[in-house]
C-alpha cells in the first residue's frame, strides 16, 4: 500500500481510535498497528471476552478511569457534559493533562503511535491537549458500527460472563453519547470514519481511506497477518435496517445516518447532530436531576417499615386528638 501523498515528515502523529466499545475499535485498532502504526507498551492482553485482544495500553486505562473518578464520573455516566460542580478548575485540569503528557512523552519513537481507550473518548479534549505538548499531531479514527449490533455484543458479552446484562435503552444512550462526543470533540482535527462491516468487508480499502484522509503513512509489509486477524468469524451480529429508538425520538436513527454517511465518505449534516446533541443534553440532565433526587427518597424509604408508617400515624392522629381531618 503506498504512502499518501503530502504525507505528514515533521512532527509524528497521535492516532486515536475512538468509539464506544464493542463497536470495532479493537480489530480497528489491531489493522492499524498492522499497517505500520506503532501500539504502546503495557497493553491488556486477550481474555474470553476479547479472544483477539483490546490493544489499548493499561496505563491510559488507569489514567482514564483516575480523571473521570476525580470527576464522580465513569466509563458509564451517560452524562454529555459534567455538570459546572464536577467539572475542574483550570489548575487541576491543567495537572491532569500534564500526567496525560508525560505519558505520552514514553510512546514508542514512531510516525504514527495508535492509542485506544474507549474511555478517550469521552476526554479526547484533554489527551489531543497533551499530544500537542508532548510533541505529536493528534488526528482521530471514529469507529462506527450499528447500534443493534453493540447491543447485542454487550448483551452476549454479560450473559456469558454472569454481568449485570444492560438493557437495549442503557446501552443506546451508551452508544450515543459516545458517537455524538467523538464526532463533537474531534471537529477541527483530521480524522476519518470507519464502519466495522466495512472494515471486516475490505479492510485495504478502509486502511487505504484512513491514511488518505489523515495524510499518513500506513502500508501493512504482512497483508496475510491482517487477514489471517479478521477472520469471518469476528462478526458475531450482525444488523441492518432501522435501529433501535428507545426514548421515542429520532436519535439514534439520526445520529447513526449520518455516521454511517460519512464512513462512506458521503455527504451528511452537522446540524442535525448538533440538534441531537442539545436535545439530548437538555433531556439527560433533566432526568439526571429528577433520578438523583429518586434515588434519595428511595434510600430514605428504606428505613421506613410498613409498621413504622403505621405507628407514625397513629401518633400524628393522637397529636391532633382524632379531630377535624384527623378524625
């Protein structure tokens, strides 16, 4: 495969795979490291629910999962934005993204160095900040893939692990803060879309695509390793047609629409995705306060017996001496 022309030969470049998880970013990531960018050190290794790998280094991961702590946050928080008293003031974001660039200072001496977390994702802000001041090009690749089938991986991946199985609306929201984020945040950088049916359909294409787009080199000197990698099997769902609309909107179908058109490299809206984003937004937080303030009653209420109630009132009708309503 040869090297795009106008190919990036001063500063090296921080590739980030983006998306939420079980949408494709691991075998994305994996063909990219195949094609001639270069993995960190320290990654999590293969386990029964990723027999292939994650790729992703284990240092992002504590990094990741130690701001959004920080935070009151989690790789689960379906929240677009943390709200104003979660968020950092400047002296502690700017520690955050000092520690995110002394890491990145430790990358492998490379053109292109590829980093996927999925948690990133939704603190790409940060980490393209710090690959700036460690001395890379941040750009992105945005994994997408139908939201069907991230439930159904999902469901699949907790069932035959015993976890405690999301339901189809929980992961949608997932699924859409992750892709509304990654497309959000990483306007004005390069970067390129890929659908994973895509990917699996000809990667050599999709590689092909990536690096035109980005201005990288990438070429694979073994095209048989990634072949051998993206067995048929990988795909074990497979979806088409209408997705999923759990919250009686046009979300998901939107939001995905476009994606999907821009994997293609097709023309699609921003606006739309911004009219998605600020309804969402302005639903989530709504909700978000209306189920925090649940939540306390609901503890509140376990301490309250039926045999509690009923003595409570019980006294307050003898306080009001059964009369008037109290009768």
């Amino acid at each position: 495969m040869t090297s795009p022309r106008g190919a990036r030969e001063t500063r090296p470049v921080a590739l980030f795979v983006l998306g939420l998880g079980r949408s494709g970013t691991s075998a994305l990531t994996r063909v990219l490291s195949l094609s001639g960018a270069a993995l960190p050190a320290g990654l999590l290794g293969a386990t029964v629910e990723n027999a292939r790998g994650y790729w992703e280094p284990r240092a992002a991961i504590h990094l990741n999962h130690s701001i959004l702590r920080r935070r009151g946050s989690s790789g689960y928080d379906l929240s677009l934005r943390m709200p104003p008293e979660r968020a950092f003031d400047e002296h502690e974001r700017a520690a955050w993204v000092e520690k995110i660039r002394k890491y990145l200072t430790g990358l492998p001496t490379a053109p292109v160095v590829v980093i996927k977390e999925p948690k990133t994702t939704v603190l790409c802000e940060m980490w393209f900040e710090a690959a700036r001041l460690a001395g890379f090009d941040p750009v992105a690749v945005i994994a997408v893939r139908h939201p069907a089938e991230v439930i159904a991986s999902l469901d699949k991946r907790a069932s035959r692990q015993n976890y405690v199985r999301a339901s189809p609306a929980l992961t949608s929201a997932g699924w859409l803060k992750n892709t509304l984020l990654a497309e959000r945040d990483t306007r004005g950088f390069p970067r390129a879309f890929v659908d994973y049916a895509n990917l699996l359909e000809n990667w050599r294409r999709e590689v092909k695509r990536v690096a035109t787009t980005l201005e990288i080199d990438l070429h694979s000197p073994d095209e048989r390793a990634i072949d051998d990698f993206l067995e048929s099997d990988l795909r074990h769902h497979r979806r088409s047609g209408p997705v999923p609309e759990p919250f009686g909107t046009d979300w998901i179908g939107t939001v995905y629409a476009a994606m999907s058109a821009a994997a293609r490299d097709e023309p699609w809206d921003a606006l739309e995705l911004d009219r998605v984003f600020e309804s969402y937004q302005a639903s989530e937080e709504g909700f978000r306060t209306a189920f925090d303030g649940y939540r306390r009653y609901r503890n509140m209420n376990r301490f309250l017996h039926p045999s509690l109630v009923k003595l409570g009132l019980g006294a307050l009708a003898l306080a009001h001496r059964r009369r008037g309503t109290w009768a």
